[in-house]
C-alpha cells in the first residue's frame, strides 16, 4: 500500500487535507470495451434480461445490436464473470464528436453544455441475478475513467425515477428543473429525468463530500477494469464507416483508422 498527498486546498474547510491511500482490488469480473460481433451479442442479453423485467417490450426489442451499436464512435462496455465467462452488465457511451446526441432528439440541452465535448450512456445495466460484487459500479468508474481521459466535460444520461436516486448519488444533478420528466422516444416514449455528470469536477467533489465512492473510484486500482487495453484495440472486424470522413473525425470517434480502413 502506498500512501501519496492530498491534492493542495481540496479538503473541506476546517477539515485537515486527507491522505490518499492507494491500493489494489480484484474484481470477480472484467470489464472491457466491446470489440466482436459475439461480445456485442453478449452485452445485448445482459440488456435484454435487466430491461426486459422491468418493460416486458424490452425483453425482445433489445435482445439485438440496434444501429447505433455499430457505428463509429460509439463504445459498448462489457462486465463478463471471471469464472464463467457469462455476461453481467454493459453500457454503451456515445459522445457528440461526430453528431448530436440521441437524447438531443428530445431535448434542447441548455448553453454552454451543448457545445461542449459530452457523452450519453444508454443501456446500462447488470444482470439482476448477479450476486457477486456490483458490475453496474464498476461499469461507471471504467465510464468515468475513460470520459477523464478523453476530456468529455458532462455525462448525460435520462433516468427513470427509481434509478434517479441511483444517479444522484453518484453526482449526477437535474440538467433542467429538479425532477422534472420528459418523454424520450427512443425508450418508447417513457418520461426520464434529464441528470448530468461535470466530469472535470467529480474528483473534488467526491473529495469534498468525503463520499463513499471515492476511494473506489479513484484511488483503488482495478486491474479488471480493462478498457483501455480494449480501445486501443479497436474492433477485430470494422464497423459500419464512412472512408471519406477525415482522420481526424474518426481519431474524435476514438475508433483507429486503421481498423476504420481493413
């Protein structure tokens, strides 16, 4: 275990600077970004099986990869059981880069956020008969961890009122008037809270909160949380892609141009 300095001033005011413990944890899954047909089928049973108990339509609406799963920058992310190989949670992270958000087909985000470089999460989930430790909070810090690297300034997500209070303890706030709904049309028009994540923040925030998460979050290392290893990969089989757009549009994409041009 190794002990390293507080960040100067970021302890809460009469409090003394905390010092920060690093240390390692396994997890009894991996988390990766999906690079194959057969992973994006496998994170496709994960949704299907979380959503589908909640909205039976789910069940069968997302037991398949939809359009967005294979475009360009686009990024599924991947939990699979370390001893089994099963399938236990899965998020897909999409950020403006290239087009405007889907929840932007709903909403007019606010100023200056719209203009910002952010990121959706869709699909999130974790297979509700998994009881070995919690892929869904490992799922967001391997999110969390790549939006930081990448400089993504908000995560936005649209949020049912029951996981609402997920997201709020995470550090997710109302991006409109506190718990106000609106209808998203990709999610068959059901009404979600609009929350978002100030990325660049989250560290001093949770710091300042002494949360619970910030250990987990920050200075825990998980070996199995894996993404980038997988990302620089890329797709061992190029998605759908557009040849013309520039090598800077698809650098944006976090997709690589070679694997863009095979």
């Amino acid at each position: 275990m190794q002990a390293v300095p507080a960040f100067a001033g970021s302890a809460p005011v009469g409090m003394p600077p905390l010092t920060l413990r690093v240390t390692t944890e396994d997890l009894p899954f991996r988390i990766t970004i999906v690079r194959t047909e057969e992973q994006l089928r496998a994170a496709c049973s994960v949704r299907s099986e979380a959503y589908g108990r909640h909205v039976e339509q789910f069940k069968q609406q997302f037991a398949e990869p939809d359009e967005l799963d294979r475009q360009q920058g686009t990024l599924v992310f991947l939990a699979e059981d370390k001893e089994t190989g099963q399938a236990i949670g899965s998020a897909r992270l999409r950020t403006n880069a290239r087009e405007p958000l889907q929840i932007e087909q709903c909403i007019t985000l606010p100023e200056p956020m719209a203009h910002q470089h952010i990121a959706e999460i869709t699909r999130y989930c974790a297979h509700p008969d998994y009881k070995k430790g919690q892929p869904s909070v490992a799922i967001m810090k391997a999110i969390y961890l790549w939006c930081l690297a990448t400089q993504v300034r908000h995560i936005i997500i649209g949020a049912r009122e029951k996981m609402a209070r997920h997201y709020e303890f995470i550090g997710f706030t109302d991006v409109f008037e506190k718990d106000r709904m609106y209808p998203l049309s990709y999610t068959g028009g059901l009404e979600h809270r609009v929350l978002s994540f100030e990325v660049m923040s989250g560290e001093r925030n949770w710091h300042q909160q002494n949360h619970l998460l910030y250990a987990y979050m920050l200075t825990t290392v998980h070996p199995d949380i894996q993404i980038f290893a997988s990302v620089s990969s890329g797709w061992s089989r190029p998605r759908l892609v557009d040849v013309s757009r520039t090598r800077d549009a698809l650098i944006s994409a976090s997709v690589p141009l070679a694997a863009a041009q095979a």
